[in-house]
C-alpha cells in the first residue's frame, strides 16, 4: 500500500512542475534562443561531471605520490652522501691519530773470536787450526710494551659509532614504505 502512495505523490509533484515556465535563454553570440536540454541529456552531463572530478583527484594523487617519491630518494641520497662523509671522517682520523711506533732495538751481532793455534809439526807444513766461539747470554726477552689504553678505547668507539650507523641506515633502508 505504501506503493501506491508513494506513485500518487510523485505523479502529484510532476504536474505540479510542469506549470512552472522558465524563461527563454537568448545566446548572445547567435541572439537565437537556445534550444533546451532533454532529461537524458541532462543525466549524462551529470555522469560525465562525475567521472571527470574523479579522473581528476586520481591525478591529483598521482602527483603527489611521484613528488613524495621523488622528494623520499632525494633524502635517501642526502643519507647516503651522510654515511660516506662519515665514513670519510672516521677513515681520516684513523689515519691522523698517532699510533706509537715500537723501534726494536736492533740486535746485537754476536761477536766472534778466532783464535789460531800453530802448532810446530816435526814436518815442516804448518797445521793451521781455527776455533770459532760465540757468546751468548741468557736474558729473557723484554715485555713487548703495549699500546696506551686510552688510544685503543677511542679507537674501538669510533668503529663501534661506524658500525652502528651503517646498521642503522641498513634497517631504514630496509623497513618497507606504505607511500
């Protein structure tokens, strides 16, 4: 029943429009009057107007997505240059810190005595004997002196800084983006 109802109203609602003129639209480029637009007509305007916002947000989107994926490797650059500055800076200091270098005594040469016994032969070649001796001394081998403790702590933190960096960076790089 509410059907019905519902019919009986809309038919109401058409006749009641129809009365209701709208004036004449003039061009003013021909001064002709323009022809109006059927219901179908009209629909498909909307639809197409439709359509055509929709387009145009993707587009919108897309932009914005390419320039948040341009603006995302130009940072990952920015990163990438950063690490090899440091990296650069870490090397350099490396090099310029001033490891003491242990001189080594040079080693004494052992000395060496000849000694020529003669002998009297009762023939008359003479016999010619050489005795080598070398001397050494027994002295356990000095303590090899080790580096300053404060020099190998700087040095194992700067590594330990470099290293975490890199780890760091490398996760980044490896979280994946949701862009």
């Amino acid at each position: 029943m509410t059907k019905n109802v519902e019919v009986e109203q809309e038919s109401e609602t058409e006749e009641v429009e129809e009365p209701k003129e709208e004036p004449i639209r003039i061009s003013k480029k021909t001064g002709k009057p323009v022809r109006q637009m059927s219901e179908k007509q009209l629909e498909h305007l909307r639809n197409i107007g439709k359509i055509a916002r929709e387009k145009k947000k993707e587009l919108s989107l897309a932009k914005q997505y390419e320039t948040k994926a341009e603006i995302l490797k130009k940072a990952k650059e920015e990163k990438e240059q950063k690490l090899k500055l440091s990296k650069k800076k870490y090397e350099e200091e490396v090099e310029t810190l001033e490891v003491p270098t242990v001189t080594k005594k040079p080693e004494k040469k052992i000395k060496k005595k000849v000694i020529k016994y003669i002998e009297a032969s009762s023939s008359e070649s003479e016999e010619e004997e050489v005795i080598i001796r070398k001397k050494k001394k027994d002295k356990p081998p000095p303590p090899k002196p080790e580096p300053p403790v404060q020099e190998q702590v700087t040095i194992q933190n700067l590594r330990q800084k470099l290293q975490d960096q890199e780890a760091a960076s490398l996760a980044k790089l490896m979280m994946p983006s949701y862009f």
